[in-house]
C-alpha cells in the first residue's frame, strides 16, 4: 500500500530545516517510495508568508491554514488524495503577501540559517556551497531588503514573516 499524501507541518523542526535546503521534494520522495505519486499537503500559518511560499515552490497540492477546523484538513486531504488542488480559503491573503517577497527560495534559506545563528562557513556546509556564495546571497539579501547589514535583514525579513 502506497501513501497518496505527504502532511507536512511547516512549523514542524524537520520540515522547516528541509525547506532551507529546499528539499520538501525528499519529504515528497521519500513517502512515495519507488515510483509512488505522493501529493504534498502542507499544515502553514497564515500569517507567514515565507513558508507558504516555499511550500508553493515546492509543488504543494494542498495548504490549509493552521488554525482551520480539523473537518477542513481532513477535506484537504481528500482533495489532495484524488490529485485536485486545495487552498484554505483563509490563505488568500497570505499568498497575496508571499507574491511579495523579494527574495528567492535560496536566499530565504540562507537568511533562515543566519538568523538561527549559524556562520558564514556553516551555512555554506549545510547547503553544500562555497562561503563565497554564502557572501553573495548576503549581500543580495541586505541590498533585496533595503537593510543596512544582515542583522537588520534577519530583523525585516521576521517582521514580514518570511523566516
């Protein structure tokens, strides 16, 4: 028996960690097994945008608000299940405000990491990059976000909700 769904949480450790890297698709992969169609469901908060956004990146089928009815998961579910499209009608505006988010899934992975604390070179071995590229992705970052250095990027970027 194969899974027809994949729920993910996108406050969830594992999931956010994953959606850094932008591997949602393992999550996907890995709960389909060997050829299996597995649709992505995903469980956000509708008042950050930047998860809803990589969920959106990542080909999600479904996305339901955190804070809906457990009828309209289990609604999702089914929807997702048969291969239809679902959206929380409560997401609406949430997915207004992830259309606005200047940076790219990368970089919001990079700035994600930073504002956990991480350096410049533990980034850079978590996604498997150069610290070169790390620097660059700052500096487009700070320059994305009208910021004056990273920490007031970190400091932007969560008063919008992108990480």
């Amino acid at each position: 028996m194969q899974p027809q769904v994949c729920v993910v949480d996108t406050d969830s450790p594992a999931a956010d960690k994953a959606a850094r890297k932008g591997e949602w698709g393992k999550f996907v992969a890995a709960a389909s097994r060997e050829g299996g169609d597995c649709g992505l469901l995903v469980l956000v908060n509708s008042e950050r945008p930047g998860p809803l956004r990589r969920a959106h990146e990542a080909r999600a089928l479904g996305y339901v608000d955190k804070d809906a009815p457990p009828q309209r998961l289990v609604e999702a579910i089914r929807q997702v299940a048969k291969k239809e499209r679902y959206v929380d009608d409560a997401l609406g505006y949430g997915f207004l405000q992830a259309a606005k988010i200047p940076l790219t899934e990368r970089e919001l992975g990079v700035l994600s990491l930073a504002a956990d604390g991480a350096s410049i070179p533990e980034i850079a071995r978590t996604l498997h990059l150069s610290t070169g590229t790390i620097r660059n992705y700052l500096a487009a970052i700070t320059r994305k976000t009208g910021a004056r250095n990273r920490v007031d990027a970190i400091r932007i970027s969560q008063c919008e909700g992108w990480v």
